[in-house]
C-alpha cells in the first residue's frame, strides 16, 4: 500500500466515522474551517487596502499571502474543508472505502455548513471598526465584482485549477515530513492560485459574505441572489472536477500499479 492510499484510506474512515457518529459536532467542525478561511480572507482585505494607499501593486500580494494563512489553520486545527474533501472522498469512493451517495452526503453536508461558518464570521468582522469604514475603493469590492462579472466557462475552468493547487497543498503537507516543508508547500499552493484570481468556492463564500453584510455592497451592481448562486453552483463542480478527478482519481489510479513507482 502507498503513502497516499493509507492516507486516504485513514481520512476517509475518519471523515465517515466523525459524520455518522455526531452530525452536529461535524457541522461544527465544517463551521470552523469556513471561519477560519474567513478570518483569513477578512485580514487580507484591510491588509491590501492598507498597503494600496502607499504601493497598489502590492495589494494582491498582500491579500494573497495572508489567505493562504487560513488554509493552515485548518489543516492545523482540523476542520473540515469542502474543497479538500473533494479529494479525499471521490478517492476513497473509487477505492471503495465508502459509498458515492455517501460521499456526495457528506460533501453537500460540509459544504452548507462551510457556508455557514462564512456566514457567522463575516457578519461579526462587519460589526468591527475596519470594516465599518471600507469604501467602494475597497479591494473586496473590486475582487467580487469581477468573480461576479466572469462567464460561467471561465468560472468553471478557474474553479478546476484553484482546487487542483488546494489539493496539492493538502496533499503536500500529508505527505511531507517536516512541519516546515508542510506550511511553505501549504502557503506557496494557496498563494498561487490566490494572485491567479482563480475560483474556490469556500473562499468566495468568505468574500462575497463579508461584501453581503457591508453597505458597499451597492457599489457591486452585479452582487444580486440570482448571480450569486449562478457563480457558486459552476465553481462547485470546477473545485470537484480539480479536486476530485484531476488530483484524487489521478494519483489513485496512479497508485494502483503493481510496480514499486508509488506515492
């Protein structure tokens, strides 16, 4: 057996275990890992309006090194990530380690609660005093606006390529010895696709809430429910195609040779 597949074996029993032993304590569980990408995301955006009254171009670098920041507090701190399970679950599915209808319910259960966490936190950040005085200047308006604005290929095909660097942060600091190795492979994964302006859903769950509960949401004229709901629902089945096929069937297919070439 490779690295990888006990890896993924262990998390799926893991993940199947924790769901049907208590479907509160794993909500809350998928609760703190949408906070703490929020937390991280709501960081990000005063850091980048911070350092764009003196440097501008900084400001995506800014806002991405600090949202990777997120990521590994909840690889650290084990919280449950939508978009990492992705991998996990559709690999213990071809594996036959769990059911797909069991998969699919533990996804879809995990990422409504991702959502919920967002939602929490977002709403406490908009009570603070940073972002009581954001502007339609902002860096989170410009951001939502244009994942707003995109087309829903461009959504789609940019949901499979951020997740594909998720999983191979995810994958990186499993497999990876040194605790070192694992927050650089974490934060460098997250960073790129981060500054590509690629799509994850959990992230633009983060984003588009802390917009949602800001009165410069007006300044947004495309932040509507409808459209809304258009970009997450196209950058879900992105992050899973990323996710689940081009990471999480790949290497388990790669790891069903009968050669000594594993991961």
């Amino acid at each position: 057996m490779s690295q990888f597949q006990e890896k993924v074996f262990t998390a799926c029993a893991k993940k199947e275990a924790l769901f049907d032993e208590s479907l509160g304590r794993y909500a809350l569980r998928s609760m703190l890992a949408g906070a703490y990408l929020t937390m991280s995301t709501a960081v990000g955006i005063i850091g980048a309006d911070v350092i764009a009254t003196g440097i501008p171009a900084l400001s995506r670098f800014v806002f991405a090194f600090i949202f990777a920041i997120g990521l590994v507090f909840v690889l650290i701190f084990n919280g449950e990530l939508a978009t990492s399970n992705m991998m996990f679950l559709t690999s213990g599915a071809y594996y036959g380690k769990i059911k797909w209808s069991k998969m699919c319910t533990i996804l879809l259960y995990c990422t409504f609660f991702n959502f919920v966490g967002a939602l929490i936190l977002a709403w406490f950040f908009n009570q603070s005093f940073s972002f009581q005085h954001l502007t339609d200047k902002s860096f989170l308006v410009t951001a939502v606006s244009t994942k707003l604005g995109k087309t829903d290929w461009m959504n789609f095909t940019e949901g499979i390529t951020a997740n594909m660097f998720v999983n191979l942060a995810i994958l990186g600091y499993m497999l990876l010895k040194k605790e070192s190795a694992k927050i650089f492979i974490a934060l460098s994964a997250i960073f790129m696709f981060v500054f590509l302006v690629n799509e994850h859903l959990i992230a633009n769950f983060a984003s588009f809430m802390l917009l949602g509960f800001n009165g410069v949401r007006d300044a947004v004229d495309n932040f509507t429910l409808a459209n809304i709901l258009r970009q997450w629902i196209v950058v879900f089945f992105g992050n899973w195609i990323g996710g689940g096929i081009f990471i999480g069937l790949a290497y388990s297919w790669l790891n069903k040779t009968k050669t000594p070439h594993i991961d």
